[in-house]
C-alpha cells in the first residue's frame, strides 16, 4: 500500500527543517542579558586559561555612553577591585561572535590587575592574544565627529567631542611628525 504525501506533511517537514537549519541570532537583547552571557563566557575562559584569577570577585557594568571603547577594566589598588564594563551599542553593532572578543581582551586585563597590579597592550598582554582569540584593540563602533589630519604625514585620529585639539588645532602638532594639524567634520 503505497502512502500519500499531503500538502500538510510538505509544510511540516519544510517547517522542521527550517528550523533545525535556522541561525539564532544569539546576541544579548538587554543590558543584563548583556552582562550574564559575558560573565559566563569569561568564567568558562578563566577556568581554562586563568584558574588563579577569582573572576566571580569581578563587578560588570554596562556603558550607555562609550563611543571609542568596546569595553574598559578598571582597577582600584586601595580595594584590589575589578570592574570590566562593556559598551552596549558595540554589542549591538558587532553581534555575539565578535562582541565576544571583547570581553576575552577585558579578562586579560583584569588577569594583569590581579598579577602585578597594572595593565597595558604590552609583552604580557599580546601573550595571550592568539590563546584567547582577541586584537589588542578594537574595531570602531561608532562613526566619529572629527578627524584630525596631520598635514604632513596624513595621520588620522577620530574624535568625538569637541575637545582642545579639535576646537584649536594650531596649537598642536602631529605626535608621528610634528606636522601641523587640520579637523575635518566626518561625513558618514
């Protein structure tokens, strides 16, 4: 007895396969969501790479404000706290998968703190680089407000807010040359 395939069991097998081979989309949806996914995720690295470092002890916060930074460890040497605070819209912007560096690059700053008291992009930061799958810097998020040109050399820095060098750039030079410096508005 041969059996036949109805227009339904065509639309039930579609449907699971479609959602056996569907992507989620993973990415944190709330500042909290935001937090305990990088808490995990930098627990599940620690035990791994940095069994020393009491990364329960570390506070997390996130930034609603941060244009030039993914994320931030700060260290206070009165207490010996730790505190890692993420950029909200470079999570937005890059997703997960690539936010996800993000915090792999903050634990290696808060692994510094925890060892000798300071950190930097220095020997002992890009050590661990390659290992834990991160750049000692990160990609841009946010479109600046300036540019800052050197003259000479054509040196770019982008800039945020109007500070001194933007608001007077004939009283500076480039850092690379010491050209003259020129701002330019950013256009998107």
């Amino acid at each position: 007895m041969t059996r036949q395939v109805t227009v339904s069991d065509i639309t039930d097998q579609r449907t699971l396969t479609e959602s056996l081979n569907a992507t989620t989309d993973d990415t944190p949806k709330t500042p909290t969501g935001l937090l305990d996914r990088a808490q995990q995720h930098a627990a599940d690295i620690a035990t791994k790479h940095f069994p020393d470092l009491p990364v329960k002890a570390i506070d997390w916060e996130v930034s609603h404000r941060a244009q030039r930074q993914a994320g931030v460890t700060k260290y206070d040497p009165a207490t010996e706290a730790i505190t890692i605070v993420l950029t909200w819209t470079a999570d937005e912007q890059h997703g997960w998968e690539q936010f996800s560096s993000t915090v792999r690059h903050e634990l290696i700053h808060a692994w510094q703190y925890h060892e000798f008291g300071e950190a930097d992009h220095g020997r002992t930061f890009a050590r661990w680089t390659d290992a834990l799958d991160t750049t000692q810097h990160c990609e841009r998020f946010t479109s600046p407000n300036w540019w800052v040109i050197c003259e000479d050399c054509d040196g770019r820095l982008a800039r945020y807010q109007r500070s001194k060098v933007v608001k007077h750039p004939e009283k500076y030079s480039c850092g690379d040359c010491s050209g003259s410096l020129r701002v330019e508005e950013a256009t998107e």
